[in-house]
C-alpha cells in the first residue's frame, strides 16, 4: 500500500491545474467532474459552489476519489471529503488565488456561495506508477 506521495507526485500536484473528483449519487452511481484543487499539507482542498450536485453527494455520503490521469504516471487517490465553509484557512485561500490568477473564493461566484472540500486522504492506490 503506498502511504503517501513521493516528490515526483507532490511535484506534479503542484504543477496541475485540475484533478478529476468522483462523488457517488444517492443512488450509488458516480458523479465525475474536473475540478479546481490545491493540495496542502497532505490534504486536498476543491472551491465549488454550494449549491453544486458534488456538495449535495458529499452532504450525503463523503466518500471521493480523486484522479490525475495520465498513462505512464497515475496518480489515485481515496478519501473522505467534508464541507468548509467561510471563514475559510487563510493559507487555502492564497493558494488558491495564486494557482488560478487571482480567483477569490471567499467572493460569491456567477453560480452562488462557494464552499471548500476538504479531503483527508485515506489511501493512495496510484502514485505515480502504472502497474
């Protein structure tokens, strides 16, 4: 079992703009959409706007996945996902506008209110190797 990522990883997730977050439906089903991220501090944090079918799935169920693809160097991970609201860490929010040229998520966006997903990995089954 991998524990944790090796700099390589942590390289990349510095360097990539979106990871791809599976949520699961009521009904069980997934619910993949490419999302804004930064990892901080061995967890992940994704803005979105409250009102987004992601929240409402991790409201219900707070199991996600987390993917960057790529053929040669995946990287999965699985968590748990809870539901920040403002005040949002200091640190998240500067890392955020800085990744994503000077977007604030503690200003409400065209689609409402933004919440934070904080997603405390709970194993990692890619990290950076295909098998």
């Amino acid at each position: 079992m991998i524990t944790s990522p090796g700099a390589e990883v942590l390289e990349r997730l510095d360097r990539e703009r979106v990871v791809w977050l599976c949520t699961l439906r009521p009904d069980g089903s997934p619910h993949l959409t490419p999302v804004w991220f930064l990892y901080l501090d061995g967890e992940w944090w994704i803005g979105t706007a409250e009102r987004n079918r992601k929240v409402r799935n991790i409201a219900a169920d707070p199991r996600v996945s987390l993917a960057l693809p790529d053929v040669d160097a995946p990287v999965v991970a699985e968590g748990v996902a809870s539901i920040v609201r403002q005040p949002f860490p200091a640190a998240v929010v500067d890392g955020l506008r800085h990744r994503y040229d000077g977007w604030d998520v503690t200003v409400d966006g065209p689609d409402g209110t933004y919440v934070l997903l904080r997603v405390a990995v709970t194993r990692w089954l890619m990290a950076g190797r295909a098998h």
